[in-house]
C-alpha cells in the first residue's frame, strides 16, 4: 500500500487520518476485552482444536496400518537414537513435529518409494544385459502352413 504523496500537506492528513483510525482500533479492542471472561475466551479460544474427540478417534480409526505404526514407531526412533541427550522440552518438540510428519506417511507413499527404487534396480540390470541384441519373436503366424 505504497502512497505517493505530492506536497507536504497530503503526508499530514495521512498521519492524522492514521491516528483517528488506529484510535478507533483501540477502542474497539477494549470494548471487545472489557471483562475477564471475554479475555479468557479468546486465550483458550486458541488452543481449542475444530474437531472434537469422536471426529479425532474416526480420523485415528481410518488411517492405514502403516501411517499409524509410523506415529508411534517415528517419535521412539528419534528421540530415542538421534536426539537421545537432548532435554524434555526438544523431545516434546521433536514428538510434536514427527506426529504432524506422520500423518504425511500412509501406504501409498512407502509403496512410491519402493516403486521407485525397485525402478532403478530393474534400470541398472538393464542396461547391464548380454550385449547380444534380442530378436523378437512374433510367433507363428495364422495363415502359415506349419499347424
């Protein structure tokens, strides 16, 4: 919001025009947080979470076999063998970070992987062949004499 200002008294009527609007931004907030209860409202408004527990547990329950071992078998790995001297408040962190990356990881994406390195193998052994050329074999054909 770039504003080109051509004499000196355009740039104070934008200030002044600022002020009177950043005044009314105020008391708007405090009339929003004029009491304790609406303060503590908007505090633990949020932390809430839009799903309640019985949308958590049917998300929980249709998720595949894979992305859920992956929630629990990736926080063990990493704070167990990579971050294993680190202090409670790194392992909280790395648990919360790997929970978020685990609902990334479900079956179709380990079966990419592997599709993936399975392609380069079958590339490699290719390319590495007997060197003689193979020569297509189109079978019999229907109208010879040879049944």
């Amino acid at each position: 919001m770039e504003k080109s200002f051509s004499s000196f008294a355009e740039l104070q009527a934008e200030i002044q025009f600022l002020k009177v609007q950043q005044f009314h931004q105020e008391e708007n907030l405090k009339e929003k947080f004029s009491n304790p209860t609406t303060i503590f409202q908007a505090i633990t408004g949020l932390f809430k979470s839009s799903s309640s527990n019985k949308s958590l547990v049917h998300d929980f329950m249709n998720q595949d076999m894979i992305t859920n071992i992956s929630r629990v078998i990736l926080p063990l790995f990493l704070n167990g063998v990579i971050f294993k001297k680190s202090g409670f408040i790194v392992k909280t962190l790395v648990t919360f970070l790997s929970q978020k990356a685990a609902k990334k990881v479900n079956s179709n994406a380990i079966s990419g992987i592997i599709d993936k390195v399975s392609g380069l193998f079958k590339s490699r052994t290719a390319s590495t062949g007997s060197g003689h050329p193979k020569i297509k074999d189109y079978g019999i054909p229907p109208d010879s004499e040879t049944y």
